[in-house]
C-alpha cells in the first residue's frame, strides 16, 4: 500500500524561493509506484495545498489532515523541504513530533542548534574541530570596530548567525567597511558573526543513512567565480565550479569523511546533511557550517554528489524516506 507523503515547502525566510525549487524537485523524483506526493506550502498565514485545478485547499493543523472531496487524508511521514525557518530552525520538527508524524531530517534539538552558527561552532571547537576566530554580536550590544578586528583581523566576513545561503553575508577588506555590513547583517538577524578569513579551498561533505548504516557521498570541491560562495554563486549558473569529486588526495578525502561523520553522530543527525570546510594550505580543515536541509534542487551540491556517486535522486529520495519509516 502506497504511503502518503506530506511534502513540506514554502516557510518563512529569505530562502523562500528556493524551499519551492527543492519541493518540485523532490516532488518530481519521490516515486509514484511507492508515495502518494502531497505538496504543502507553508506561509506565516496558512498551511495549503494546490490541486491539479489550481484550487487551494487549507491543511486543519489541529491533526494535520487534508480534505479532499470529502475524503481526510492524514500522513505516513513528512519530507521537510523548507531552508531557513521553520524548516531548518526545529520549528517544524516540535511539531511533527507532537504530531507523531516521522520526517527526513534530524530532530527538534539538533535543529535548533546547528541553525545558531555561533552555538554549532562552539559544540564543534570543544570536539577538538579547528574553527575561525569569532567575535558574536547581539543587537543590543555595545561594540568596538578594532576591539573585533583584533580578534578576526582583515579581511574577515561578516554573517547572520541564523541564516542560510549567505544571505546578509559580506567579505569585509578594510576596517572603514566593517560597521556597514554589521548593520547590513542586522537586517536579516538580531544576531551576528564576524569572523577571520581562513584562504584555502572550499570542500563540502553530504551524509546520510541507509538502513543505519552512514552514506558518505563523494566530497565537492567549490570554486566560486564571485569574491566568494555568496548567494549568486550559489543560485546562478556558471557563477561557480562544483567539481566532485573533489581533487584533492586520498589522505585528505578521508580525512574529510572522518570528521563529517564524527559530527554526523555527535550532533545527532539524521537525514542528509552537507559539512562545509575550508581547506588550509591543502593540509588542515576548518569547520564552516551544518546544512541539515541542504539544497535538493538539480543544481544544487548534494544531488550532484548522488551523481558522482551514481545515485539518481529518485534512488536517493526513497532512501530518504525509508529511513524515515525505518527510524519511527
């Protein structure tokens, strides 16, 4: 019997647009033979679907059903596919969980904390992890422009703690230039990193589990053509290289999917997730960030890596799934 799948995308953030392009991928590939695909947008009003008629119809979030001519559908498991909040934040898998609805992504806790940049990289540090000098700012601090660069130096970059795809996110080169882009960063988030910059190659790892054993797809190699990875490089086609798998040596893939999985378990992950790091003289690797719901979209990192791995993304969304049901 075919399972119905609540397939969550929309949400609330900047990353709106691209949660929709990783549900219609997601949507596309989820296999018809084996799920049923009901594709729910979530905004900061309303919870709906959109039937092949373009008519709305509203989800009754107080059970989480669907009703269709009549007919109440409720839910197997849930597929997450909303970067940003409520999707990346714990928001959505509180939720569910109260809902006892299974989902493809890791828990309420984990969420929470990897989607808090400054909170992950002081969990990773004391793993004995190498991270970037930081200097955290709130809002209602009180601060001093060469009090943070003697701690970060220049260049450095300035980011949201809590949002995903380096929206908000600058490269600063000149002291004159750091104050604007701490209030650029204001703009998207009440909380703010400004780190050093660590020059070396950008290396990314994507890990899952497959009958509870760990996936390690093969490693990326990003060559952005921009000053850095930043939203066009991520988003628009040839503003960046993605080459996997990554070329580097034998001896320092391993090593990369070592640490990967080492924080795959002590964060307590589940589902897939992409590690970024910067690779150091080609000799050590500095943590950057967790993407626990990493774009899916056919242009993005993780189904890229499925590929090298020879994985189509119908092959690699049952995975998904039936680690999901496998799990609950």
């Amino acid at each position: 019997m075919k399972k119905n799948i609540l397939l969550l995308t929309g949400g609330y953030s900047k990353e709106y647009a691209i949660s929709v392009e990783t549900g219609k991928v997601v949507a596309r590939y989820l296999d018809p033979d084996l799920y049923n695909v009901y594709a729910i947008e979530v905004t900061s009003g309303q919870w709906f679907y959109t039937d092949v008629h373009g008519n709305k119809h509203t989800i009754d979030r107080n059970d989480l059903s669907l009703t269709l001519e009549g007919k109440k559908i409720t839910f197997d498991a849930a597929f997450i596919a909303i970067h940003g909040t409520p999707g990346e934040d714990g928001i959505l898998q509180g939720y569910l969980d109260m809902m006892h609805i299974p989902y493809n992504t890791c828990g309420h806790t984990t969420a929470a904390l990897t989607f808090n940049k400054f909170f992950t990289n002081e969990v990773v540090k004391s793993a004995g992890l190498n991270v970037a000098r930081t200097v955290y700012l709130h809002q209602r601090d009180f601060y001093n422009v060469n009090d943070i660069l003697s701690v970060t130096g220049l260049p450095c970059f300035v980011k949201p703690n809590s949002n995903g795809s380096s929206v908000g996110m600058s490269k600063v080169k000149n002291s004159e230039s750091l104050e604007p882009a701490i209030q650029a960063a204001f703009l998207t988030d009440s909380e703010v990193l400004i780190q050093e910059y660590i020059e070396g190659m950008e290396v990314t790892c994507g890990i899952y589990e497959k009958n509870g054993k760990a996936v390690i797809l093969p490693l990326t190699e990003v060559v952005p053509h921009n000053e850095f990875f930043d939203y066009e490089a991520k988003y628009t086609s040839g503003k960046a290289d993605e080459i996997s798998p990554a070329r580097i040596s034998d001896e320092l893939t391993t090593e990369c999917k070592q640490l990967s999985l080492r924080l795959y378990r002590q964060l307590n992950c589940r589902g897939i997730v992409r590690f970024d790091y910067i690779l150091k003289d080609m000799s050590k690797f500095y943590f950057l960030e967790a993407n626990t719901i990493p774009g899916l979209s056919e242009a993005s990192i993780v189904p890229k890596q499925a590929a090298a791995m020879g994985l189509s993304l119908k092959e690699f969304f049952t995975d998904l799934i039936n680690e999901t049901l496998l799990n609950h």
